[in-house]
C-alpha cells in the first residue's frame, strides 16, 4: 500500500508593487498614510546612515563593513512590527533595525569605529549586540524566546539570518528546538541572492528557503522583501498570532552592494544583476505610492533629507570625540576577573602601556 501521509505548499506576498501599486485585498487592516511614512522615513534615514558609515571606512574613520543598501524595505517593515516588549537578535547588516528599534546613532558609529563601548545595548531597545559568525544568533534567538515563555511574558522574538546562514546547522538545530518546544521566535530569512561570493542557486537545491522549516513543523511563508508593507504585515501577524508559535519568513531581497567593504563583488557578480533589480528599490516603491496618494513631495522629501543628514553629522561627531577607557577590556570580558586576567590587567597598569 502507498498512501501520502504529508503534503504542503509555500505562501508568497506582496502588497505593494514596484509601481508603488497596492493590492487592498492582502493589506494590513492597521495600514494608514501616518505608517507609511513613518516607515518611509526610517528607510530614507537607513540608507542615509549607511551611506555615512561607509564614506567613513573609506577614509579609515571605520572598521570592516556590511552596507545594506537594497535591504530597508525588509528591515524597517519587519522593525515596524516589533512591539516595545519584544526582543531582536541580529546578524550583522541589521542597521535599519537598529535604528528603528531607537538605537543611538553615536553608539551605533562607536560600534563601527572599532569601540567595544558600542556594543552597549540599552535596556530599552530589547536588542542584542551586532553576531558576526554566521547563524551563530539563531540559537541565541532561541534561548531568548524559551526565557520568555519560561517567565510567561508576551514577548516575541524576532531574529534575522542571511541564505547563506540556512545551510548552517545553527540554523536547522534552532529551528527545532522551536518547533518542538512551541516557542515565539520568527525567524526572518534575508535571502538578498549571495553569501559573498556564493549565489543562492548554490546554496541549496530546495526551491524556496521558507520550506526548510517544515521538517521542524512550523509554519512559513515567502514574502516580496523589498515591500516594507508585505513584510510588516507577515511580520505583525507572526507576532500578534494568539498561539505564540514559531514562524519562518523568507524575505527575496537583492544585496545592491558589497558583502562587506572587504569584498569586490565585481569579481564575481555582473553589473547587469544589479541594474535589474534596481527598479525593485523598496524605498522607490514607496515614494511613487506615497507620491500617488498626494502624501508626500519633492520639498518634503528635501526637508526629511537635511534633517536627517544634521542628526548623523552630529552623532559621527559626537562618536569622534569618544574616549576610551583602555581598562574596559578587561573588565567587561568576565562576569568576575580570573587570576590570569587580573595578572594581565595589573601588568598593563603598572606599565601605563596605553599611554605610549
């Protein structure tokens, strides 16, 4: 006898066309002109900062960086659903989160500049500092979300991983300890089409990213992640779905930059990829439809400009003129200082070394 014990199908939407066209049918009932712009704002602002921050590695201002220009759309729309008491557990692109979750702008330029001060997150943003190796958060996240089901509070859990992130076991294992153990973590795929230097064609040969999270049983859905709106919305419903349970959401993306500023993807990336995704732009998108609505113009979107490039220049500023207390390496490695720590930390104080 053969009989099918198991079958399924991967959900895709999008709300909001590259014409800047919405669809009423799958848009959020929350959805208002006040929203949208709120949204719009931070993701001009994202791009700005961005743009900021990799002008100052260029001039050496800045460490190694992971630009995210071409991904506002799924970071601010995903942000935007966050609620004041749930947790975010990044990788190392989340800028737009970042600042959507009111992250400083100085600490978050400390943070670039090299400082261990800028990875001080302030109780209130309910973040986590910037995790470099690859999916390595996700089971953080899942941590996270397990003390927040142990305490019973309604906290959700909202942490991103990268394609290339869903090829590592990290990834798989912390799926299924969500699954099984039924805990509010969403998982945020950024599928932006390259790990480096490796297009997602290679990563794996499922057809989308979303459906490895049916093995773990739970739930997934594939979003137009350069639709702020689409993304918030399956963002919000993850978050505000009454059961608490886990959820995947794949986010088709295209990383319009480098890797890092350690990368030249003209290497192995023909420009004629970028020129089409180009017309995707997120926040284009977005500006047609605010445009089209008679909510936004050209003098608005000048106003919005200047004001937001005074608040970086003063945050870059501010960062600048930072002084570091050279003890802080020691004293904020352990919970208590080790012998063999306190014999360096003497050392280095009895030497004055940091002031040579």
């Amino acid at each position: 006898m053969l009989s099918k014990v198991f079958e399924t199908s991967v959900n895709y939407l999008q709300v909001l066309d590259e014409n800047g066209k919405l669809d009423p049918s799958t848009a959020p009932k929350d959805l208002d002109d006040k929203k949208v712009i709120d949204m719009y704002k931070l993701m001009c602002f994202a791009r700005s900062l961005d743009a900021k921050v990799l002008s100052l590695q260029r001039q050496g201002r800045a460490v190694t960086y992971a630009p995210l220009i071409g991904q506002e759309g799924e970071q601010i729309g995903s942000a935007y659903a966050m609620r004041k008491q749930d947790f975010f557990v990044p990788n190392f692109r989340q800028h737009g989160v970042y600042l959507a979750r009111n992250f400083p702008i100085d600490t978050f330029a400390l943070y670039w500049k090299g400082f261990e001060e800028g990875g001080i997150i302030p109780k209130d943003s309910h973040a986590f500092p910037v995790i470099v190796p690859v999916a390595t958060q996700i089971p953080h996240a899942v941590g996270v979300a397990f003390a927040q089901k142990y305490k019973n509070t309604n906290a959700a859990v909202v942490t991103y991983v990268g394609d290339g992130g869903t090829s590592e076991g990290d990834f798989y294992e912390g799926m299924n300890f969500a699954g099984a153990l039924g805990l509010h973590v969403i998982f945020v795929i950024e599928n932006n089409q390259w790990a480096i230097s490796v297009p997602r064609t290679q990563q794996t040969a499922a057809k989308t990213l979303a459906q490895k999270a049916v093995a773990a049983g739970i739930d997934c859905m594939q979003v137009d992640g350069n639709d702020a709106i689409a993304v918030y919305k399956a963002v919000s419903d993850a978050i505000n779905n009454p059961e608490k349970k886990p959820m995947v959401i794949e986010c088709l993306t295209y990383r319009m930059s480098l890797h890092t500023t350690a990368d030249d993807p003209t290497k192995y990336r023909p420009d004629s990829a970028v020129e089409a995704w180009k017309p995707k732009d997120p926040i284009l998108r977005v500006r047609k439809y605010l445009q089209d609505k008679g909510a936004w113009d050209d003098a608005k979107q000048s106003a919005m400009e200047d004001e937001q490039s005074k608040i970086i220049s003063a945050a870059v500023e501010k960062s600048e003129q930072f002084k570091p207390d050279p003890k802080s390496m020691f004293q904020n490695v352990y919970s208590f200082m080790p012998d063999v720590l306190k014999e360096e930390f003497d050392d280095a104080v009895a030497n004055n070394f940091w002031q040579g």
